[in-house]
C-alpha cells in the first residue's frame, strides 16, 4: 500500500489551517489512505507555529516544522520535501483553495504511470493581479525549464519520491520547486480539478514577492540578462563606431566648432559600449560557476515535532 505525504507551507494561516488539517484528514480516513502531513511553519508573524505544533504534538502522522524565519514559499516546500517520507509527495496550499478531495484526483493520474501530474484548474479564484503575474512566471518558465505549452503548472501537485530526490540532489541555496520539478521529471501531465475562494484573509503573493521571485528565476536558473546586457555593449559599439564614423567625417570637413569634441563623443560612446559586452562576458564566466559551487544549506529549523 502506498504511503503519501502531503506538504503544507504555513504563513498567516493561524485562522484556517487546522481547518484545512481536519478536511484532509477526512478525506485520507474516508478512503483509506496511508499518509502523513507536513507543516513548514515559514517564519510566520502570527500564531501559526503555536497552531501546527500542537496539531503535531496530537496525531503521530503530522510533522510541524518551524523554520528560523521566512525564507519564501518554494524554500519551506522544499523544507517540506527533504523531511517528508512517502513513496508520493503532495504538495497543496494552507488555505483550502486546494479542496483535500480532489487529491484523489491526483493520486489517480500518477497511478498511471508519470513521475509529475500538476492540477490544471477548471477555474482559478486568485486576484486578476496576482493571475497576471502568473502568467509572466509561466512564460519564464517555457523559456527557462523548456516547459511545454499545454502544460499548466501550479502549486497543487504529486510527484514520486524518486523525483523528490532527484530534485533534493541539485545543489542551490535559492530553490524554485516548478523549475527543479520540471528539471528532474520525464512523464509530466495535468489533471482538471476544481479551485476555491480563500476561506479567510488574503493572498500573500504581493508585487514584492512576485519580483523576488521573477529575480530567483533569471538570476538563480537562466543567463538571460546577462545575455541581454552583453547584447546591448554590442549593439551599442556597433553604435557607437556607425557614429565615430560619422562624426570624423563631419571633422574633416570642418563643420565642428568645439575642438577635439568629436574624438571625447567617439571614445565615450565606444568604451561605454565595449565596458558592458565585457562585464557581460565575465558575469556568464561568474554564473556558470556559481551555478556549479552552490551548496546546499538554504534554510534553517528552528524546531522539528513529530
């Protein structure tokens, strides 16, 4: 019999995740699932630890851990895995958003056979703000992590615990779980499930954590700005040589009257150009190995019960 375990990130969810416990817990006793809970508390200011220890302290078959700080949801994910136990992992939201009862839904799909099923919502309730900047992450993540365009990744998924330990294997101290998922699984597909209303507050996904989290895709996963900017020196002492060229033109025919102007402009123009296409040359050198020195250490446990 299979043994899963579902991992929760907790942050501001002192008002609803004991709710959300005790619905997945029913649904695990209704169908008889073996399976355990793992709460990451990530450094919430309100009384969420205090909710999920004693939660832990009163069924065996919840894990509460209580991260130093807030470190980001994707790193109290991956908090989450690495202490996780089950042959599949399932990793869904703290505020019900993801009903407990479509994880069958989930569990039937990866029965058939894949390494990674994400949900594929019928229809999403997040903020029409929050949705955008979904949509951006996602198109980042097809030109970063080669993800195929009729596959919809979200924060409701099941993955095999060979997966999960692939993924814990590559070493980087900024974890993004969609992108390692997708590095490290080969039969990936959707499934339909239904997506809720948050039973309480709001979402905690502000413009600063989607850019901090845009900023972790380019600059932790992908060269692209430093592409860009090589691009740019090139495109600008290609620039700046169409203009030298003009303006020495323009100095023998004696139509500049500040001397020695058109050789400050020429020189300006083509070093400032030159200074970017090598800082960009230097900082692939510089990313590729820091891609390769990375080390594993990208959080902290305050406390572990269960």
């Amino acid at each position: 019999m299979s043994f899963y375990s579902i991992v929760i990130p907790v942050y501001k969810s002192e008002d609803v995740v004991t709710q959300t416990v005790q619905a997945i817990q029913e649904v695990l006793r209704k169908h008889s699932l073996n399976a355990e809970i793992v709460l990451v508390n990530d450094g919430s200011p309100d009384d969420s630890w205090k909710v999920i220890q004693k939660l832990a302290e009163s069924n065996k078959n919840i894990i509460a851990i209580d991260l130093l700080k807030n470190y980001g949801q994707h790193t109290a994910v991956h908090c989450g895995i690495a202490n996780a136990n089950g042959d599949f992992i399932i990793t869904m939201d703290d505020d019900l958003q993801n009903p407990p009862e479509e994880i069958l839904k989930l569990i039937s799909k990866i029965d058939e056979g894949y390494d990674l099923v994400f949900a594929r919502f019928r229809q999403k309730m997040h903020g029409r703000f929050r949705s955008l900047g979904s949509k951006f992450v996602g198109y980042l993540n097809t030109k970063i992590f080669g993800k195929p365009k009729d596959l919809t990744l979200t924060n409701f998924r099941i993955f095999t615990k060979e997966t999960a330990q692939l993924m814990l294997n590559y070493q980087t101290n900024y974890p993004y779980i969609p992108g390692l998922l997708l590095m490290h699984a080969s039969c990936i597909a959707n499934v339909d499930t239904e997506h809720h209303k948050r039973e309480s507050g709001v979402s905690n996904y502000t413009l600063g954590r989607i850019l901090k989290l845009v900023a972790r895709l380019l600059f932790n996963y992908s060269s692209f700005p430093l592409k860009v900017m090589s691009g740019a020196g090139v495109i600008v002492s290609l620039l700046s040589f169409i203009a030298g060229i003009f303006y020495v033109f323009r100095g023998f025919l004696n139509e500049e009257s500040v001397p020695g102007w058109t050789t400050l402009v020429v020189l300006i123009s083509f070093l400032c150009g030159f200074i970017l296409a090598v800082l960009g040359v230097m900082g692939e050198y510089l990313a590729r190995m820091m891609n390769q020195m990375a080390i594993s250490q990208p959080y902290l446990i305050r406390k572990k019960v269960g």
